[in-house]
C-alpha cells in the first residue's frame, strides 16, 4: 500500500516534531491530523484492527471463563455495525449492557481475561463511534496533558 504523499509529509513533520518535544511527547494536535488525513477508510481499518487483536487474545479469555462466549458475540456485533447490519443505536445499547456484565467479573483473580473482555467492549465501541477532526482546524501545538507542554 503506497502512503500518499500529503500523509508522508505529515508523517515527517510529526516525527520533527516529536524529536523536538522534550518528553518526546507526540502532541494531539499531530495525532488528529494524522487521524483525518485516513478519512473514512481509516475508521474501517482501525475497527478491522481492533476486532482482529481481540480475536488474537481470545484465547486467553477462554481459559478462564470456557463457557462465556460473550466476546466472541461483541466481536460479532461489531462487524455488523461495520457492515451495516445492525444500527449503531442498537449497539450502542449492548455495548454498555456488556460493559457492565464484563465490569461484574471483576479484575481480581483474572486480569489478562478481565482486559480481553474489556478490549471486545472497545473493539466494539470503535466500530460504533469515530472521531472526525477537521483538517482545515488542527491545532498542532495542542497537548493531551497540560504537564507535558512544559
């Protein structure tokens, strides 16, 4: 896949950027542009993405609780979402009906497992919602963390 030229740019000016940062901090502002220079195309791979790294660690879901498919059925309902299929309205709703069962699970005694369902949650989220920024309106000195601007 060729990276367009107006992204490689970027690319190069973020990498500047960041070298000159004295945490070496990439600002929100560089991240944005770089996130709107995908356009469409971009929520679509970065839900694959997601999608496909849960799929990747279900296993470790699955040697702790063996008869909960519940992941497996967020992953599911996030490629439809993605397809189509079913409203983002609809998802919306189940994903934070499976956040909270996946929250009663707890964190203690199965925390890789506990994070496997969470990221399923996201992965899910990530197909419902997209943050869109403006090109024309980035701001490339703004910071995540007023701390690191210093």
């Amino acid at each position: 896949m060729t990276i367009p030229s107006g992204l490689q740019n970027l690319i190069q000016e973020a990498n500047k950027s960041l070298y000159r940062h004295a945490q070496h901090d990439l600002n929100l502002g560089y991240r944005h542009a770089i996130w709107a220079a995908f356009g469409d195309n971009g929520h679509l791979r970065r839900t694959a993405l997601a999608v496909s790294t849960v799929r990747h660690v279900l296993p470790i879901w699955n040697r702790i609780f063996k008869n909960d498919d519940r992941p497996q059925k967020v992953l599911t309902l996030a490629e439809k979402v993605i397809s189509g299929d079913v409203s983002k309205a609809f998802a919306e709703k189940e994903s934070q009906k499976l956040w909270r069962e996946i929250q009663q699970l707890g964190y203690d005694n199965s925390s890789m497992a506990f994070t496997v369902g969470c990221a399923a949650v996201a992965a899910l989220d990530t197909a419902i919602f997209d943050e869109n920024f403006d090109p024309d309106d980035i701001d490339f000195n703004l910071t995540d963390n007023r701390d690191t601007a210093m």
